[in-house]
C-alpha cells in the first residue's frame, strides 16, 4: 500500500489539504498519513511582546501555550474526524522538533507529501511559493503535490513535457502513483522555442510509445514560444480543474524550462494543484 503524507500547520489547519489529500488518497487507494508539524519553538503568539508587556509573563506564556495546545490538538482531531467520515486507512504523526527538518526526513519513507501552497510554519504570512516550500521542494525526498487554498475535484490532467529527463521522470511517477484515472482526459503538453521547429514531441516515437503504455487514451499537443508565458497562458485559459504534473530541478540537474522556477510561477499566477518531481 502506498504511503501518502498530509501536511498541517496545526494553528491554521488547510481544509484544502484535507479534501485534496481524501481525494488522491482514495484514487490512488493508499493509506493517509496526517503529519502535524508542531515545532516546539513554534508559537502562535509573539514571545517578546509578552514578556516586554507583562510582568508576569510566565503565567501570560503559560496560559496561551495552553491554548496552543488545545489549537494543535483540535486541528488533529478535524483531520482524524474528515479520514474515518471517508472510510480511508489513515495515521497520525506529532513531530515536535523543527518543522523542515522533520518533513524532510520523513519525506523518505513516503510515496507523496500533500501540502497547501501557503503553508509557511510561522505566524507570518507570505504568497506562494512560500520560503518553507521553496526549501522544501530543493531537497525533498518524494514527490510533491503543492495544493490550492480552495478544493476543486480534478477534471483533467496535463503533463508538461520538455524532452528532458526530469519531466519524463515526473510523468513515470505519476502514473506509479495515482495511475490511468478513469474517466479523466490526460494531455501532454509541450512547448517550442524555435518558431520555425515542427510540433512533434521531443524523442516523439519514444515518448508517445511510453504514454500509450501508461495513458493510452493521452492526447498531445505542441506549441511554440516562450515556455512559460505559452504554459500559464494554455493553462489559465481552461474551464477545467487541471492537475499539472511536472519535473523540477534539485541542485545541479537542470532542465531547460521545468525548473522551480516553472513551479514557482505557476503557484504564483494559477490556482492548480502542481504535482512535482525531480529524480537525484
């Protein structure tokens, strides 16, 4: 059974993550695992201002690290109640120690980590990518499912595909892990530089045998131009709730345009869940 990991800022729980995270979990029929990364040193409430603003700042600190606990806790339990509702097989880890580090390690026994674009483990907030992400996606040990703010079921699948080898890695593993959805159209999606290039697929006899083994009914097409601004643009043009499956970099591979710095603008510019992976 394969082994998915849902990840939660206990103080301000996703509800997103959680319906994206049953969804997947159920389709990919693999057992959920609820991380809740509870960083010690991580409060909801600024430290220096309570002891610079109350003289007995240790009941202060006492008092609203017990509220913090009950926030933490009750976070739990929303995502214990949302798994046994769906009837999926799921477990619950608290790690207390710092929150990177701990995503990071566990990321090695997993098969997915599903995690909201926001997320940034402080009180803080930022626009995605958030720094949190952004580190996380450099040195990962699984593949990532970064998701949106608002749940929408998945209608379509793109595949973007460059011709190198982290995006046909990002596809193999896709297909591993959710497989042929039924009843979901799948496209490939490529994009040329060079005006005057033919729209065939990069390596096209190669990479059409090799969809048509794991999405036989797979559709394709190819446009020319900036890589980017012809991506977003494709995408941000759709009625459907695509989830877009990509390759990302990780230290010195790179690929010509799915880096993430790809991933990157289309957490900026879309509201799409982005399936991630690069190979070592």
């Amino acid at each position: 059974m394969l082994n998915f990991l849902a990840v939660f800022d206990g103080y301000k729980i996703s509800k997103s993550t959680i319906d994206y995270a049953i969804h997947i979990t159920k389709t990919a029929k693999a057992h959920l695992v609820g991380v809740f990364l509870d960083e010690f040193i991580y409060r909801s409430y600024n430290v220096y201002k309570v002891m610079s603003t109350n003289k007995d700042y240790d009941a202060v600190m006492k008092d609203l690290d017990e509220k913090d606990k009950n926030k933490r806790d009750e976070a739990v339990l929303i995502f214990q109640k949302a798994c046994e509702k769906s009837g999926i097989s799921f477990s619950i880890h608290r790690n207390k120690s710092i929150a990177l580090q701990e995503l990071k390690h566990e990321s090695m026994f997993a098969d997915l980590i599903i995690i909201n674009e926001y997320e940034t483990f402080t009180k803080h907030k930022e626009q995605p990518p958030t720094r949190f992400i952004k580190e996380l996606l450099s040195d990962v040990q699984c593949p990532v499912l970064v998701v949106p703010n608002t749940f929408k079921p998945v209608d379509k699948i793109v595949l973007l595909y460059d011709g190198a080898p982290s995006s046909v890695y990002a596809v193999k593993i896709f297909s591993y892990l959710i497989g042929n959805v039924p009843d979901l159209p799948v496209e490939v999606y490529t994009v040329k530089a060079e005006v005057k290039a033919n729209l065939h697929l990069p390596d096209n006899k190669l990479m059409k045998e090799f969809i048509k083994k794991h999405f036989p009914k797979a559709t394709f097409s190819v446009a020319k131009g900036n890589a980017e601004e012809q991506i977003q643009g494709y995408l941000q043009n759709h009625k459907e709730n695509e989830l877009v499956v990509l390759g990302a970099y990780r230290r010195s591979e790179l690929s010509r345009w799915f880096k993430t710095s790809m991933a990157d603008v289309l957490m900026q510019k879309l509201n799409t869940p982005l399936f991630i992976a690069h190979n070592n």
